[in-house]
C-alpha cells in the first residue's frame, strides 16, 4: 500500500485514509490540504473574491464576538 502523494509505503510514519483519494501518510495529506487551501472540507480557492471577503467578515466578527465575551469582568457584590 503506497502514498498517494509521496507513492512510498503507506506503513511507515502515520498511515491514514484521505477521503476520495486512498491511502496517505497523516504528514503528505496535511501538506496537501495546506497547498490545496483546504479547511474543514471548505476549499477557499472556489470562493470568489465577493464570498472570500464575506467570510473574512463573518470571521473577524465571530473573533470580537468570542473576545469581547471573555473581557467582561463579573465583580461579585
């Protein structure tokens, strides 16, 4: 059983199955993912520049959201 991105043995290191492309090792399919812009099954190189911007917002807007919930100081009375 070999890589399918180095086509060296799949058993040595840390062998996974990619979904939709067979055996890897965890190292290959991670540097592939990386290459490909890939995150949580989202490929961010088939969104346009308009969806691209709109996620950054949506982003920037989860990130204060989540700040601004662990700044607040509960003083206790």
């Amino acid at each position: 059983m070999k890589c399918c991105f180095c086509f060296k043995s799949a058993l040595g290191g840390t062998p996974i199955t990619a979904p939709g492309i067979g055996p890897a090792h965890q190292a290959c399919y991670e540097k592939y993912l990386i290459e490909q812009r890939v995150f949580q099954s989202l490929n961010l190189r088939n969104l346009t520049d308009t969806e691209l911007g709109d996620l950054l917002e949506m982003a920037t807007m989860e990130r204060n959201a989540r700040q601004s919930t662990c700044d607040e100081v509960e003083i206790w009375a």
